[in-house]
C-alpha cells in the first residue's frame, strides 16, 4: 500500500470526488478525516458519516469534521482537530466547491463572493494552518482542486473560473514557497464528471460537451481519484507545482 500510516484530511468529502478521494486514500492505507458543511437538518452529516464507515471497512482510522471551509476560523479549528486527533497531517486535498452559474449581466455579487469564498477561500482558510503544521515536520503533500473551468473558462461561470484559475496561481505559489521544506503542492483539473455537481445540467447541453470529449464520455470522481492518490503518494516526489489534467481530452 502506497499510503500506509499517512494521515490526511478531505474537504467536502461527504460526498462526489471528496468520497472518492477518501476511500482511494484509505485503500493505500492512509487514515483520513473526512470534512462536511455542517446542515442544520444533519443530511450532510449522515452522508459523512457513511463515508466514515466505509473508510474504517477498509481497515484505516477515520474522523468527521463538520467546518464550513468558507470561513477562516472554523477552518483553522479543523485542521488542528485532525493533527490532534491523528497526531499529525500528511496530506490535505482541498476538494470543497460549488457552482452558482449565471453570465456576469446577471450574476449577483453575493454569489461572486460565495463561489471565491468556497472554492478559493477554503484553500486559504486549510492550507495556512496545514502549511504550516507540514512546514514544521519537513514533510507533506497538498492537492488542490480545481477545474477545467480555471483553464478554458465558460459562459455562465465567471465566478467559478476565475476561482479555479485562482486555484492554480494559488498551487504553483505555494508549492514555491514550500518546496524547500520538503512539502509538495499540486493541483487536479478535472474535466465534466458525473458527480451531483453536474447532474442538473439541461441533458441536450451535455450531450454537447460530451461530442467535445475526445474520449467520448464523462468522467467518474474515481478517476480524479486515481490522480490525488498518484499526486500525493511518494511516486510523485519530484512534482510540485503542477495541474494534472483529468478530462478526457477536452482540453489539452
Ligand atoms: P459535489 O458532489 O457537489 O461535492 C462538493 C462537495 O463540496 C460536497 O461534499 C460539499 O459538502 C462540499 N462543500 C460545498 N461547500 C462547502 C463548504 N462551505 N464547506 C465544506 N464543504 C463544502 O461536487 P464534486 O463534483 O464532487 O466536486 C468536488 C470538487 O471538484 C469541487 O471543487 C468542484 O469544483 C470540482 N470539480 C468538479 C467537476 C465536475 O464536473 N463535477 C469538474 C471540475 C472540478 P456537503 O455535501 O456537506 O455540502
């Protein structure tokens, strides 16, 4: 097993990529928690709950962490919660995200901050503490997020691309500043999954996007799992800095 005894924390993990992500990093051995945005009716919280009980299925520890990782506090509270209770952190995957689609003539600018705050702002509020706490041990790995979006950009999501390009800035910055103490910094982009995310999208749009994909179909969130787990496993020692594109070909 290629994560055996590493420790790692997942946001939006509860459910799409974030789950896939933390069950790909169990089945190599690594114990993860698993962070969910805490609902006030708990649906959230049963769904990470699941998650956490397929983790430990698997053989490895794991922990659920209600944070809105759009806020700072919340978000420092609980990175130091998965150190103390894992004893250290390894591995931080800053996964949460949402859309809030409309061209920019009808785009509130409450849901211009809502997307930055969720998608690029968690990677703030996670990785200052992680970063450090990874600093200070000389080891670590981040992945971070983002999205064919940030590198293409769309209609209707100018919000969401300029958070994901953000995302990437963010990834190469960081992993320059990190580099010299042994902690690596990547991102993903994934190309159209087949997640919650998508799934309410006009079916005729789809087939759209999909005519576009050289491969000829969407992606699964085990795919960008796959490339999480290659990304922080120690075959990938000598990449930081880097967008690994999971996207059929989409964009190349
Ligand atoms: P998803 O199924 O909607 O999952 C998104 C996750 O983010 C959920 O677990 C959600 O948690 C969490 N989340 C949202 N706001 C949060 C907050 N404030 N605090 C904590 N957690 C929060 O979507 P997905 O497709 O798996 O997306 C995962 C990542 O991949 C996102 O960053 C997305 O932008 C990126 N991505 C997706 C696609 C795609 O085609 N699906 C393509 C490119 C990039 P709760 O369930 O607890 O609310």
């Amino acid at each position: 097993m290629r994560l055996e005894g590493k420790r790692a924390l997942i946001t939006g993990a509860s459910q799409g990529i974030g789950r896939a992500t933390a069950l790909a990093l169990a089945r190599e051995g690594a114990d993860v928690a698993i962070n969910y945005y805490p609902d006030s009716d708990g649906v959230h919280r049963s769904n990470a709950e699941a998650v956490v009980e397929e983790v430990k299925s698997l053989g490895s520890q794991a922990l659920v962490i209600g944070a809105d990782v759009a806020q700072e506090e919340p978000s420092a509270a609980m990175v130091a919660q998965a150190i103390e209770e894992f004893g250290c952190l390894d591995i931080l995957v800053n996964n949460a995200g949402i859309l809030r689609d409309a061209t920019l003539r009808n785009l509130s600018r409450e849901h211009w901050d809502e997307v930055l705050d969720v998608n690029l702002g968690s990677m703030f509020n996670c990785s200052k503490p992680a970063a450090i706490h990874m600093r200070e041990r000389a080891t670590g790995s981040i992945v971070n997020v983002a999205s064919v979006i940030g590198l293409m950009g769309n209609i209707g999501q100018t919000n969401y691309a300029a958070a994901k390009a953000g995302a990437i800035g963010f990834t190469k910055s960081l992993a320059r500043e990190l580099a010299h103490y042994g902690v690596r910094v990547n991102a993903v982009a994934p190309g159209f999954m087949d997640t919650d995310m998508t799934r309410t999208i006009d079916p005729a749009f789809k087939e759209q996007i999909r005519q576009q994909i050289p491969l000829g179909h969407f992606g699964v969130p085990d795919d960008i799992a796959a490339a999480i787990v290659f990304l922080v496993s120690d075959e990938a020692r000598y990449i930081t800095g880097e967008v690994l594109s999971v996207n059929g070909g989409w964009y190349m």
